[in-house]
C-alpha cells in the first residue's frame, strides 16, 4: 500500500490499464512500479485467534460504570449500571439518566 507523500492520503490506480497512482484529497500523481502492477492485495479483519473471550463469571468484573439498586422493569433485577448525558438543545440544558440492568441487559432511561 502507498501513501501520498504530500497529505497521507492512501494512493489509488488512477484507471484500469494505467500505470499511475493517484491521490484522492490532493492529485499528486505517480508512476505505478511493474512489481507493484501485478500484485494482488490480500485483506483480513481479525483473527479468530486474537478475539478476546469473557467467561459470563467474570464479566461483572470488567465492568466500568456504577452500579445502583433499582428494579428493572423486564426482569425484576434490583441492580443497574447508571451513566448520565448532557442535553443541550437550542436555549434547553438537560441532563438523561440510563439505567442498564446488569442481568438482562434492558436499557431505559430518564429525562430530569
């Protein structure tokens, strides 16, 4: 894979049967090597050998948020995770409280 020299930008062939990179942000132009011409680029997103597994016994060990005692409302579980997000709309500031039940996942929230 090339890059632009001038911007960063990843280079593209400019058209089938051309030999000439081209950069998409800026137009800087170059010639496309032979070696590089014939080279077919292979991709893969993620190996399964580098995903990560959690045992369901230590997720709640993992978890960031706070939690508090409330019931949910799917469940009837009495423990939730709790975050706040800041509503701003035109003259209105509000502030939205989520609630997310530690068991079943359930998400809710509140306007306040």
């Amino acid at each position: 894979m090339n890059f632009c020299p001038e911007c960063g930008a990843v280079l593209r062939i400019a058209k089938k049967g051309t030999a000439t990179l081209k950069c998409p942000k800026c137009k800087y132009q170059e010639p496309l090597k032979q070696d590089e011409a014939n080279k077919k680029v292979n991709i893969h997103l993620g190996k399964v050998s580098e995903i990560a597994v959690i045992d369901k016994s230590k997720e709640a060990s993992l978890r960031q948020l706070p939690t508090i005692h409330i019931v949910c409302e799917a469940c009837g579980n009495t423990e939730s995770e709790t975050w706040n997000v800041e509503a701003a709309d035109e003259n209105i500031h509000s502030t939205i409280t989520f609630f997310r039940c530690t068991s079943c996942g359930a998400t809710r929230r509140e306007s306040g």
